[in-house]
C-alpha cells in the first residue's frame, strides 16, 4: 500500500482533461526535478530521469508512435514488460498520439505490440499481425545485441525521431486511453481516476513481480505522474537493501507492486 506523507502537488491535474495537457503543466514547474529513478539490484544499474528528460523520451516515443507505426485514435498498443523506465515511456507515449494502451493485453487482435526482454512475452507478442517492437530493458537502454526474430528494436529504432512532439490528433477527455483489468478508460476518467490516488513527496515501489493491470498500474505509475510524485522504481532488492535505498533517495512512501 501507498504510506502518504505530504501528498502530491497536485500541478499535473490542475485544470487538465487530459494526459498530454497534465504532463505540459508539471513540465513547465518541474522540468529539472527527478521524476523517475530506477534502480536494479540483479544488475547494480541505477538511472535518474528528470522531468525533461523523460519528457524528450516520450516525444521520441510519440513521433515513432504517429509517424512510423501510423497509430492514433482507437488503434490499441499492447505493452508486455516488467516494470521499468523505459515500460513507463511505452505505457505513457502512445496517449500523448492518442493510440489506447493496453498492458498485457491480447496481442493477436492489437495494431502494436511492444514487449521483451523475457521469451515469453516475446512468443506472446508475436501473434500480433500489426508491428512488433522488442525492448532489450539493457542499462543506459542500449539495444539488443541479437534481435529477437520477428521484431523491431525499439531502442535502435527511438533514436532517429525528434524530442520534440506536435500530435496530429490531440486527445481530448472523452477519447480512449488506456485499458484497466478489461476495461477501456477515457483520459477524463483516467485523470478523475488519478486525482483519488494519495500523493506523497518521493514514492519508493518495490517492484516484486512482471505483470501489472488497473489498481496496480495507477499506484506505480499514473497515479504518481498526474499528482507530481516522483518515482523511485526498485527491482531485485531485499529488505535491507530496500531501507537503505529510501533513505539514500530520501522517499516518503512505498508501494509494493507483487
């Protein structure tokens, strides 16, 4: 559970109706402010994104999403990774375009599939007759040294797009953004959805297993994002180790996603 302290800001939700105006409003006040700290203990890695810098991976993410796989209102991208900054570009991304994410979702039915690194979500994605795109998670997001078959790499493929991103079809409250144990919610709903979700200054998530669906996905991600909550995403890491870490990033909060 989420332990608050002295709640979120609130900057990203006041006035907007949607993800993409939400995210512009905590740009413009937080911009060289952390946003999302990742540390994995199975690999030593530990990665700080500001607010501007995952912003410029998102609009790399969003130009790849409209002007290369030609994705936009209604057509769903299907997102099948652990945890991960780069798993929470991917499930943000795509709204700014106005495509509908849909984590773990049906690939066979879906426009895209983003998925990887394991085999199994690999084998999965591969149903989907649209694009297929396969994420190395690798530290510093360094691309596959093998492509898995049938699949793009999203980390070679990111970089030829520009960091700055103008939608062709802005979303609006009342179009489809994401999709929530089965079911699809309006960007409306998804910020009403987020301004319940009890804020807290620096959120520690421990991250405890792969799959996440509806409650789960706000309190690691949309949650923390559309209250101005930084994130400090934590994977393989004991008890111990667990306590060192909040203190050293001097979080306010934790939530268990397992």
């Amino acid at each position: 559970m989420t332990i608050p302290s002295s709640g979120g800001d609130q900057r990203g939700l006041a006035g907007a109706r949607d993800i993409a105006s939400a995210w512009q409003r905590l740009i413009a006040t937080k911009a060289a402010q952390p946003f999302l700290t990742y540390h994995d203990d199975t690999t030593g890695e530990r990665v700080e994104l500001s607010y501007a810098t995952f912003g410029n991976w998102l609009a790399k993410t969003a130009n790849l999403v409209q002007d290369d796989l030609l994705a936009g209102p209604g057509d769903r991208i299907v997102v099948s990774a652990r945890p991960h900054w780069l798993t929470a570009v991917w499930l943000v991304a795509p709204l700014l375009a106005g495509a509908v994410v849909d984590p773990w979702g049906e690939a066979k039915s879906a426009h895209t599939v983003v998925a990887g690194p394991d085999e199994q979500a690999l084998a999965a994605a591969r149903e989907c007759p649209g694009e297929r795109l396969a994420l190395s998670l690798l530290p510093l997001g360094r691309p596959f040294d093998v492509v898995p078959d049938g699949f793009r790499d999203y980390s070679a493929e990111v970089r030829a797009f520009g960091d700055r991103f103008a939608s062709f079809n802005p979303p609006r409250p009342d179009m489809d953004a994401l999709v929530l144990d089965g079911e699809t919610v309006t960007h409306g709903e998804l910020i009403e959805r987020a301004a319940g979700w009890e804020g807290t200054g620096r959120l520690l998530v421990d991250v405890r297993q792969d799959r996440f669906t509806g409650d789960a996905l706000l309190s690691w991600l949309f949650g923390p994002l559309l209250t101005g909550t930084a994130i400090v995403l934590v994977r393989g890491a004991g008890p111990e180790r667990l306590d060192r870490i909040a203190e050293m990033e001097r979080t306010t909060g934790r939530f268990t996603l397992g």
